[in-house]
C-alpha cells in the first residue's frame, strides 16, 4: 500500500544491514560502529520510521513509561489543582521522550502497595513518582525492594534513597501570615491538610515560626485539620467563623478550600476583605476569577512536573546503565531545587477589622 507505514525491514533494507543492527542503533546499544550508527539513523529520519514503543519494549527489556500512583478519594483529586498541572508537566517532558504515564488512583495504603507490586511485577513501568510523602514512608523501601527507579516530591528521612525534586513550600505560608500581620491581623486560623502528609506537616510548622516571629500566639481552636476538599473547607470556614471570637484571616493549604471559605463568608453576609481576609495556596487558575481575586501561594506545579520527570528519566538511565551497581547510581543522580512558593497578593486580603 502506498499510505502504508516503512518498517524495520525497510530500514535496513536501504541501509544495507540486518535488522538486527538497525534495532541495535535505534536503541542505542553496543556493537554498532559509530559510522553505522549515524546511517542507520539518518536512514530513519528519511524514511520517518518509527518503532512502536512494544517493539521497543520487548527488544530492550524496558517498559517506556514511568508510573504515579496517587492514594487519594477520586472526588478529593478532582478537585484538586496541583495534580493536573503536575501532570501535564509530566507528560510535557515524556512525550517528547516517546514515553507513556501509567496513573493509577487508589483509596487507601494497602490498595496503594499492591499497585507497586503489580507495576513492578509486569514490568509496566521502568520508575515512579512518589508523591504527598508521609514520615517513615513505606514506599521508600518497597519502591527500592522492586527494583523500581524513583524520585520523590520533597526529601524523605532517607536522603539518599531516591533523587528529590524540592520547592521549598513554607516560604509561602511564612509570607502569607506576614502579610496578614502588616495589615494588622492578629487573630489568624490555618486550616491545614492531612497531618499524615509531611507537606501539611511543614507548612503547618512554617506558620507557627511565622507566627512566633511575629510575637502572636497560635490558638488551638483556629487551627482546623482537613482532607484538602472543598467541603471540609467550607466546613472549617463555617466552625471558625461560629466560635465566640473568630478569626479575622484564614491561611488555608489550597485554594479549593479556600474558595469555598469564600463561598461560606459571602453567604453569612461577611465582607472579603473587610470583614475577613482569606489566603490560598497554589495560585490554580481560578483563584484569579473568583470575587474578590484570591491571594494565593504559587508553587507552579507544571514547572514541578516537568522537573521531575526529567529527573525520573535520568534515574531510570543510571540504573539501566548500573547493572550491579544501579541503587547507587541512581541515588548518585542529584535532587533539584525549584524555587521556592511565593505569595500572589490579590483582593481577598486587607487591614483587619477594628
């Protein structure tokens, strides 16, 4: 057929070598001349040939995608900003590579390690993400006893597991308390994520230091633990706003909860920023359209995808090239710094109440 699509045979029939040696070059193996290499290549670009990723798969005992298993209830996910821009950052970088994204969504940490084994098992995936890290993370070492290459999001109690792709997080609830404290603020709640999460862990943290610092007291009824939903913000904001004394500003930990705060204040007849300023976290699209605008903490987690998928990809080649030596060369593979989360200041926020 005229249409139909050159195929490997094709190749080495007009660069005049088996096919064998065309599969060779193509992936970058040894015993191919750098000579040979370079035409069977050229010879490729010229007949546009592209081998299927199966093809590649079987003749090199890789998989060509790279896996992210995320233990959250799909309706917390859906809501969620940060991981659909972290994933297209992902696959930003994996598509130019000619490879795959495996994402697998599971409710709780049993459902979560039986995926890992199966992944591993059934060679779907040459590495993971590991994401919304917990303290003692029994992920590090079941990911490690796999045989899987890893990057985690944020460093581990083990530093030299895996290659970390860190953005310093805190310095964006330090700047939102201290924003709130120039405007006059005193009384300021947090409603936080998960304790369980060693991010909702340290940005909790952030704002107690940023709240020692400013000689302010962190009450405990204005502290208010969620599941990072829309709803549990909207419910948080309604208990804080019923307690004797509420709060004049609320530091949330992500914009959706936030933006419901807003939703529950406006419904109570409450005034943004007059009568109550409200803070996110993210900067997702929408905090900039909602009324009034949302002040928010940008971590840009497209940058953060594509940042560590380029540092999965160069785990992956470390361990593929290490043979005995693979635990060590990928964890030889450096962490990167993003810079760090800053606050956005927008409309949301004021000089406190009298």
């Amino acid at each position: 057929m005229a249409n139909s699509k050159p195929t490997i045979t094709d190749v080495a029939r007009a660069a005049g070598v088996s096919k064998g040696l065309v599969s060779f070059a193509l992936n970058d193996r040894p015993g191919v001349s750098a000579e040979t290499r370079s035409r069977i290549l050229e010879v490729a670009r010229e007949l546009d040939y592209r081998p299927s990723l199966s093809a590649r798969s079987l003749s090199t005992s890789t998989s060509y995608a790279v896996g992210l298993v995320i233990a959250r209830d799909p309706e917390i996910l859906s809501a969620d900003p940060f991981f659909p821009a972290f994933i297209a950052g992902v696959e930003r970088v994996l598509s130019a590579e000619g490879r795959a994204l495996v994402l697998s969504v599971v409710r709780g940490d049993d459902d979560e390690e039986a995926v890992y084994r199966s992944l591993a098992a059934d060679k779907r995936v040459d590495g993971v993400f590991l994401t919304d890290l917990r303290d003692g993370d029994p992920r590090v070492p079941l990911v490690g006893a796999l045989g899987l290459a890893a990057v985690t999001l944020g460093r581990t109690g083990d530093s030299t597991a895996f290659p970390a792709v860190v953005l310093d997080d805190t310095a964006g609830t330090r700047a939102a308390v201290a924003h709130l404290v120039e405007h006059g603020h005193r009384r300021i709640a947090h409603v936080v994520g998960p304790h369980r999460m060693m991010h909702a862990q340290r940005r909790h943290a952030a704002f107690r230091e940023a709240m020692a610092s400013a000689g302010l007291p962190v009450v405990d009824e204005l502290v208010v633990e969620t599941d990072f939903t829309a709803a549990q913000g909207a419910s948080a904001t309604a208990r804080l706003l019923d307690l004797a004394d509420p709060p004049t500003a609320i530091v949330f930990d992500n914009d959706p909860m936030a933006i419901a705060g807003l939703g529950v204040a406006h419904e109570r007849g409450l005034r943004i920023p007059d009568d109550l300023s409200i803070t996110g976290f993210d900067d997702s699209e929408l905090a900039r359209y909602v009324y009034p605008a949302l002040t928010s903490v940008r971590s840009d987690p497209l940058l953060w995808g594509e940042a560590a998928a380029r540092a999965l990809l160069v785990a992956i080649s470390s361990r593929a090239n290490g043979t005995a030596a693979a635990a060590s060369a990928a964890a030889s593979v450096p962490d990167i710094e993003l810079d760090p989360a800053h606050l956005v200041v927008r409309a949301s926020t004021g000089p406190a109440r009298a």
